[in-house]
C-alpha cells in the first residue's frame, strides 16, 4: 500500500519545491522593480522592533530624540517597530515639513486609543485631512474660537484670576503649593467657558470628564438653549456648548453634527485648554522665581502702568510689553507639545533631499528647535531680552502663528493649533496679577538655582514638583 501511494507523494513534494520556487523568484523580480529609496539616517535597528530599543528606556522622548539627532541628523529616519517613523529636529527642515511640502503632511495617524476617546476621530486635532476636518477648522477659528469669542469670556477670565489672588491673599506669608493653584484657575476658566458654570470638583481627572460631558449635553440643556434665543441678557452669556448646539440646530454644516461631534470638540478644548495654559504659567513663574532679575523688571513695568490700581483687568494689560516676552521666552524653552502632535505623509516626496514614503509618521521635536544653538545665542537660558533684538530685527514679528520656524510653540502649516489667542489669554492676566499684587519668595532658605526643573514624562511639558513658594502682600491692596 505505501509503495502505491509513493508516486502520488513524490509529485505533491516536487510540485511544493516547484511553487517555492516559483514565488521567490518572483518576489526577487519584484523586488528589483521596486526603486531604492534614499531613506534619511538613523539609528542603527533590530529585527521586528526596529529602532525602538533606543527609546524604551527614555522617559523623556524629546530629549532623547534631540541627542540621536545630534549624530544622525536634524532630519531622522527610524523604525518603530513596522511604523515608519521621520523625526524633525532643525527650522530649516521644518519648514520643508510645515509649509513647502504643508499639504503632504497634512494628515493624522490612525491611533485606536484617539478613535475611541475621540469619538471615531470626530475631533478636530486628530480627525483626518479632509472636508470634515476644513470645516471643523473653519468652525473653531471663525466661531468657536474667533477674537470676538475670546474677548467675551474676558470677565470670566478677570473673575477666576481674581479669586486666585484672593485665594493667595489669604496664605500671604504661608508656604503655597502654586502649581495646583494654577491647574485649578486654568480648570475654572475652562469649564466656566465650555458650559458656563464651573465643575463641583476641581480636579481634571479625563474619565470624570467624558463622564460630565455626556450628562451636560441633554435634551434639557437643548430646551434651556432654546429658551436663551428669546432672552437678551441671557444669550449675551455664551459658552462654547451652547454655540455647538445652536449650529447642530441650525442644519448650516455639510454633514450630519452628532452629540458625539459636540462631545469630541469640548473633549479637544478641555485637553488642550487646561493643560497648556497651566503648563505655561506654572513655567512662566517657575523661570522668574530662578531668574529674580527678570522677575523684579516685569513687576516694575506693571507696577509703573498700573499706578497702584486695586483690580486688574485685560485691558489694563495692553501697554504692558516686557511680561509679554517673559510669556514668549517661557514658550521658547517650554513649549506646551514638546513633541508636535504626529502626522502621517500622505504622498511621497522628498526631504532635504531625501526620499519620504507614503505612510510614514512624522514628529517635529518643538523643544529641540526651539533650542537649536544655531539660531538662538545661549539657547538653554532664559532671557526674555532676546525677543528685542531677535533676528527678525522687533520682538513684534518673531510670533505665535508658525512661520518663523526656529520658533514653534503651537506648531505651524494647516494643522498648528488653532486656540492660541485663547490659550495666550489664560495665561497673560493670571501671571500678571499674580505678579503685580504680590512679592514672592522660596522657602526654607532655598536659593533661586536649586528650584528643580525635572520634567514630568507624557506627552505635555509639564514639571515632576510642585512650586511650592511663599507670597507677601504689595502695597496695593486685594
């Protein structure tokens, strides 16, 4: 019987060795067709993780990438595993990424974890390149997020720094945790802006939020919305839920505004708002309080403009000059993103002569340029003085809005972050009262230089301590 069944055996064997045969030459032929491509330098990589062991130990991926960039170039190649990843770490670079070569790199990864907290990508930071994402845009710059907007939530902003400096007023002398202060004015300003009263708890914790925002947008907050239209007084106090939901009501968008859009939009203004307006004004004190000099000249300014008034408001502020390039230099050496969210190629081209396939994730390392030694004199200290005779020749037009490339707080091209004036507000009134009404100190005899600037590992720039301080009342009165 076996010897039968041989002859059958023999030809499955030879016709398997034939096929084997048959697809490796093919996969060889195909192979060849395929151009080589000039990939940039990287880090040397392992096989199936690629270059990931570089970065696994690191707790702080900006800084690593910034050293690996140091040996293999500002624009880097690395493998993630089967992620093929491209980081930026130069403004000239930058500005091939950002604006010549803009609408290559206009997209978004696909992330499971965005798709699920953002509602299916219903965001606007993370939904893809698209007529979504053009009118979501539209909808947060000219509406949402307009001048006009952020000037009518000016009260609130008075409002809650104002509470912040009595908060202090009442510890004056007493040794303050001040950052946890701050998180808690940026909260308050936020919720205050997003659904117009503030959250019973202080605290920021994203689950409760998702939570909050579920329970707030509801058939009773619509009939409460409708109500609004015909109150005068009542519609002149917006907030951003309330906008949101007249436009679903109104039926003037291109595609159907779900709850769950309404819901992924907050999710973005919450996220972004409190966390980077926090982390810049914690900065922004953490640098004066290491820097007295730089301290005792912005509150002289204010205190010569000011002439002794007891409540601060907005416009008080816009002669104020030197506090506005402490904000700036703060920014410069702290950016809220050191890492500028990743985007996805998604057509090849080429690079600073270099060839970038379709695909590939792009990471534009803020933090190393905004370091970068060539075009910053002493690029690791803080000196708001800079920002005078910057190389652009005025302070004034080294800004905020990308296209200086050397500079890139909030990012630049079609997909740089589009709440800066709502941001840059949060931070500017609360720093300069705190400022302006107080003199501050640190405490057990510590001397400015031993303030630890350690920062906190994730994807914000925040600091690992607290800045704990003490607060002495100025002459003028809360």
């Amino acid at each position: 019987m076996e010897l039968q069944h041989f002859p059958l055996f023999l030809a499955t064997f030879l016709s398997i060795l034939l096929l084997i045969f048959t697809v490796k030459l093919l996969s060889k032929k195909i192979q060849a067709k395929k151009p080589t491509l000039n990939l940039p330098p990287g880090p040397w990589k392992l096989p199936f993780i690629g270059s990931i062991h570089h970065l696994i130990a690191s707790q702080l991926p900006h800084h690593t990438l910034r050293d690996l960039a140091k040996k293999h170039g500002p624009l880097m190649h690395l493998q993630l595993g089967e992620i093929p990843t491209i980081v930026i770490s130069s403004p000239r670079v930058a500005q091939e990424v950002l604006k010549t070569h803009d609408i290559a790199f206009t997209n978004r990864p696909e992330l499971l974890s965005v798709k699920i907290l953002a509602y299916n990508y219903s965001d606007i930071a993370f939904a893809p390149y698209g007529n979504y994402w053009r009118q979501m845009r539209k909808l947060c710059t000219l509406e949402l997020l307009s001048a006009k907007n952020v000037v009518s939530f000016a009260s609130i902003r008075e409002e809650e720094a104002f509470n912040l400096v009595q908060d202090v007023e009442s510890k004056s002398g007493s040794i303050i945790n001040l950052t946890e202060k701050i998180y808690a004015l940026t909260n308050a300003v936020i919720c205050r802006a997003a659904f117009g009263k503030r959250r019973k708890e202080e605290s920021t914790y994203f689950m409760s939020l998702i939570k909050e925002l579920s329970l707030m947008i509801t058939e009773e907050h619509k009939q409460k919305l409708q109500q609004k239209y015909d109150d005068e007084e009542s519609s002149r106090k917006k907030n951003l839920v309330n906008l949101l939901l007249k436009l679903q009501e109104s039926g003037t968008l291109d595609f159907s505004f779900t709850t769950d859009n309404i819901k992924a939009v907050i999710l973005d203004m919450f996220l972004a708002g409190t966390e980077t307006s926090a982390t810049v004004l914690d900065w922004a004190m953490v640098e004066m309080m290491r820097n007295p000099k730089v301290m005792e000249k912005a509150q002289t300014e204010l205190r010569r403009i000011l002439k002794g008034k007891n409540r601060v408001t907005e416009s008080d502020l816009k002669e104020v000059s030197y506090l506005k390039l402490v904000i700036k230099e703060t920014l410069r050496l702290h950016p809220p993103l050191p890492l500028l969210l990743p985007r996805e190629c998604r057509e090849q081209c080429v690079i600073n002569g270099y060839d970038i396939p379709i695909k590939t994730k792009v990471l534009v390392n803020a933090w190393a340029i905004n370091r970068d030694a060539e075009f910053w004199e002493n690029a690791e200290s803080f000196s708001p003085e800079r920002f005078i005779n910057c190389a652009s020749n005025s302070s004034n037009n080294l800004e905020f809005i990308g296209q200086n490339f050397e500079y890139l707080p909030f990012g630049g091209g079609r997909r740089m972050c589009p709440g800066i004036s709502f941001g840059l507000s949060n931070v500017e009134l609360p720093l300069a009262q705190l400022i302006y009404y107080f003199n501050w100190k640190l405490p057990n005899g510590m001397e400015p230089e031993d303030v630890d600037v350690t920062e906190t590992p994730g994807s914000s720039c925040s600091r690992k301590y607290n800045l704990c301080v003490i607060a002495t009342s100025n002459d003028h009165g809360v």
